[in-house]
C-alpha cells in the first residue's frame, strides 16, 4: 500500500469513527496533497506516520498546519489531525507522534501548537495534559463550504 493510501484510510477512519460523512477517494486526494505540500517550501503542514517496524503498514499518523499567531508573537502549528489505528492503541504511538511534533517545533522556532479534542474523549485530554498542553475556554465553530446545510 502506497503512503498516499495508507493515510488517506487513517484520515477515513478516523472521520468514520467520529461519523463524520467522509468519502475515501477524497481523503486520499488529502492524503496525496498532503504528501506533495510536505516537500514544498515554504511548508504548509507537517504530515508524519508511525508503523509499528519498518515496512509494515501505518498505524498511526499526526497533521499539523503552519499557521500566524498573535497569541503566540510568530509561527505555529495546528494539529489538524492525530489518530491511531483501534489495533495499535494503548501502545504510546500517539504520544510519540505529538513528541515528535513537539521536537520539530522546538527545533524549527515554531512558538506554539493549538488543538482541539472533543468533549469526553478523555485519553485526548490526559495524553495533551501529560505532554504540557492547557486548555483553553473557548469555544470552536465551522463553516462548510458548499450548497448550504440547514437554516
């Protein structure tokens, strides 16, 4: 399986397991966007995948967006995306794809990282405690593009 499918179905499963409509061929269109923007300068996201040895398949992956903050005074990054296979939980590859992040930023003068996690996903909140992340009181919204949802 090629790195462009591998990701495409962790996004999609990730998107399945939140029950979020998502279609695999568009998320492996992502998936290879993505892949391409990672060899681009400037960057714009970061995009690393665990497998549990060498060849093996992905189990898990970590996207995260550059973006400008003012809270921060400079560069950041936003992790879009952190998910691992239900196989390859309970493992620390989640931590080790945020700490991995973390030793970029720390080494690239990235001031900080924002995420979000959703409500009662308490592994999410404990793993981003554990590693140093404070919560904020905010609260998030979106707007999809497109035909218009609901009035």
């Amino acid at each position: 399986m090629s790195d462009v499918e591998a990701v495409g179905r962790l996004f999609y499963e990730d998107m399945r397991d939140l029950g979020v409509d998502a279609k695999l061929d568009e998320l492996e269109q992502v998936a290879r966007d993505v892949i391409a923007s990672t060899h681009r300068e400037p960057r714009e996201c970061l995009c690393i995948v665990a497998r549990l040895e060498p060849g093996a398949d992905a189990v898990g992956v970590i996207l995260a967006n550059f973006n400008w903050s003012l809270k921060f005074a400079g560069r950041s990054l936003w992790i879009e995306e952190l998910f691992v296979t239900h196989e390859a939980r309970r493992h620390s590859i989640g931590r080790m794809l945020v700490e991995e992040l973390l030793n970029y930023a720390d080494e690239n003068g990235i001031k900080g990282i924002d995420l979000e996690a959703y409500q009662g996903n308490t592994p999410a909140s404990i793993l981003y405690r554990s590693l140093g992340f404070h919560r904020l009181g905010r609260e998030r919204f979106y707007y999809r593009m497109g035909p218009r949802e609901y009035l």
